[in-house]
C-alpha cells in the first residue's frame, strides 16, 4: 500500500502544472504522516525541485523510496539487503493506474494550519468516487492532503500531513542511487504485494 501510495501523490504533485495546481518552489525536509485505514505511517521526506527521497520503517525495517522525475523513474531501496528495485515512471502509471482526465480543480482560498498560512484547493473526480483538499505553502509545498475514495458502499480516507518543516537546500547525494547495492528482480510483482 505505502509504496502505491508515494507513486500516486509523485504521479500527481509532478503532472500539478497540467492540473492547475501549484508546483512547489523550494527545497526543503519533513517529517511526513499519513493516516489510513490500516493504521500510521511515519516518513522523513526530503524534497528538490521534484526530486524526493523517503525514508520509512516498515515492520521494523528501512525502507527508501528515491523519486526522480528528471530520469523517469523510482527507486526502492532496501538497506538491511544491501538491494535496490527500480521502477520506471510508465510502470507506475501502468500499476497504480493512469492519472485521470477528469478531474476538477477549485481555488477555495486561503486558510491557516498550525499557525502556517495556505492555499486550499478542492480536487474532485467527475464520477465524484475520489475527492479531497491539498493545503499548499507560500512556497507551494503541499502541507497537508485530505482525500476520500468510494467504491460501491465501501469508502476509504486518507490523510497526509507534514511536520518539522525545514525549508533549504538539501544535499544531492540524497537523490541518487547509492553504490554497493545490488538489483532486485520482479519490482511490479513487489509492488502489487504490497497493496
């Protein structure tokens, strides 16, 4: 599930020009926590121009995720293995689905968060089975996502909130695969596993 979900808010936060939505103008680091129905998820997010790295602990294991726009594609590192899956922009597109045409954009304004002053956007499907708000910074970094799926009678929520917001450059090495790991096979197969 986690890794879906940290290629469907990349999908969406790089095609944001396309949507309307802002685009985010500065590098920074967070804490970021997303609250689902299967529990908590905690994650250091560092952020440049596009370029993510996130770092986890899922069962009690690291995990990374290195997003890079610039070449196309994700890597998931798994230290403890010494091994890393790589995983092009297409494929996620293919696994998670193809980001929607249909979706409606509206400027609600501004409001405060934790003392932070945002901009409230309202994003909603047209068949209406995903809706939500993205909160985004002067520096157009999305604070907090608040979203809603339905399927049939069965409706999902998700929330995702940054804290410890550091704004400032952040070192490259950040974004690049590290040397010494080794490639592991089946990414799809890893990935449609987690769900």
């Amino acid at each position: 599930m986690w890794k879906l979900f940290v290629m469907a808010v990349s999908l969406l936060l790089q095609a944001a020009e396309a949507y309307g939505l802002p685009v985010a103008q500065a590098e920074y680091s967070a804490v970021r926590q997303i609250e689902y129905s299967g529990g908590v998820l905690q994650q250091q997010l560092y952020h440049s121009f596009g370029k993510e790295r996130i770092e986890m602990n899922v069962e009690g294991m690291q995990r990374v995720m290195i997003v890079r726009p610039d070449l196309g594609k994700f890597w998931h590192l798994m230290p403890v293995f010494e091994s890393y899956s790589e995983i092009a922009a297409h494929q996620a597109s293919q696994i998670r689905g193809e980001m929607p045409g249909n979706v409606s954009i509206e400027l609600m304004g501004s409001e405060y968060l934790d003392g932070i002053n945002t901009i409230k956007y309202r994003i909603l499907l047209q068949d209406k089975s995903v809706g939500g708000f993205i909160w985004f910074t002067a520096e157009q970094i999305p604070l907090q996502m608040h979203f809603v799926s339905k399927e049939g009678s069965h409706e999902s929520r998700i929330r995702m909130k940054l804290t410890d917001l550091k704004l400032g450059a952040q070192d490259p090495a950040l974004f690049e695969l590290p040397q010494g790991l080794k490639p592991m096979p089946a990414m799809r197969q890893r990935f449609e596993g987690d769900e």
